[in-house]
C-alpha cells in the first residue's frame, strides 16, 4: 500500500469513528436528558405540598401524665374526657367527647387548637374527626351500640403540644 493511500484510509476512518462516537454521545446526551426529565416529574410527584392547616401541625409526640397521682392543669387541658350519657330507644348510646378534663377547656384559636379526635370502641376504630383552626372545638358526639363493647378510647391532637389518650373501661 502505498503511503497517500494509507493515510487516506487513516483519514477515512478517523471520520467514521469521530461520527460514531458523536453520534453515540449524542444519544447518551439526549437519554440522560430524558431520565433527567422524568426523575423531575417523579420529585414533583414525590413532593406533598402542605396546606396552611397543615403547617401549624408542629408535633405528634404522644404524651400522658407525668405523674398520674397528681396531673397539671396543662395535662389535663390535653387530656380528652369521655362522657357515657343516655341510651336511646334503639339501643344506641350517645357518648360524648371533650378536651381537656376536669372542666379545663383546650383554647380553640387560629394558631393552637385540637386538630383531631379518633374514638374506638374496644380496638375498634369508630370515628375520627378533624377540625379546622379557630373555628371548631375539640368536641364530638357519638351514637354506639355498647353491647360487649369492654372500654372506649380517644386519641387527640393538639397542633402545638402533641398527641393525648385517654381509656374509659366499661
Ligand atoms: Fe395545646
């Protein structure tokens, strides 16, 4: 082979390979863009926008008495209170639930409140209820079938100073 024709040959293929490769990265480029893409869909997806409600929920630490022989007025201002109340004709009874205990009402306000009660009848959920800041107390109502049922239990949340229980055994 003569010497101008070996470098034309070189020539030719540093071409074809250059266009290759360009032609390669070019694909690779135009993939990773597209998985780019669709990770930033699925972030967006991913992302939960809070409401406003919804941001003033600042804690759900579950917290009880301290000293159960001698609760403070703020534990009992967070402490729900069930009341068993009458039987109607149907054999339903009307409970009712309040929040806090011992007459000490929790503050319904625009940035503290009671922004949830869930009830069970046993291990039975049977209600649970949210509420909207400043404008719904924590209280609720409810009408049960009480046969066999053994204890109630109520669950609330305070925006602010976190989840509280209380156990009515039957
Ligand atoms: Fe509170």
């Amino acid at each position: 082979m003569k010497r101008r024709e070996i470098i034309k040959m070189l020539g030719l293929s540093a071409v074809v390979g250059s266009a290759g490769l360009m032609a390669a990265c070019s694909m690779n480029d135009s993939k990773v863009e597209e998985n780019a893409d669709t990770l930033a869909e699925k972030a967006k997806e991913a992302v939960v926008e809070l409401s406003e409600r919804d941001k003033k929920i600042v804690n759900r630490q579950e917290l009880s008495f301290y000293d159960p022989e001698k609760p403070t007025d703020f534990e009992l201002k967070h402490t729900p209170q069930i009341d068993v109340l009458a039987k109607d004709k149907d054999g339903f009874t009307e409970i009712k639930i309040s929040v806090g205990q011992k007459g000490i009402v929790h503050p319904t306000e625009e940035n503290h409140w009671i922004d949830y009660i869930k009830f069970w009848a046993d291990d039975k959920l049977v209600g649970n209820i949210l509420y909207e800041a400043g404008i719904a107390g924590g209280f609720a109502y409810f009408k049960l079938k009480l046969d066999n049922v053994k204890s109630l239990k109520a669950e609330i949340g305070c925006n602010i100073h976190g989840i509280w229980k209380h156990t009515l055994n039957l």
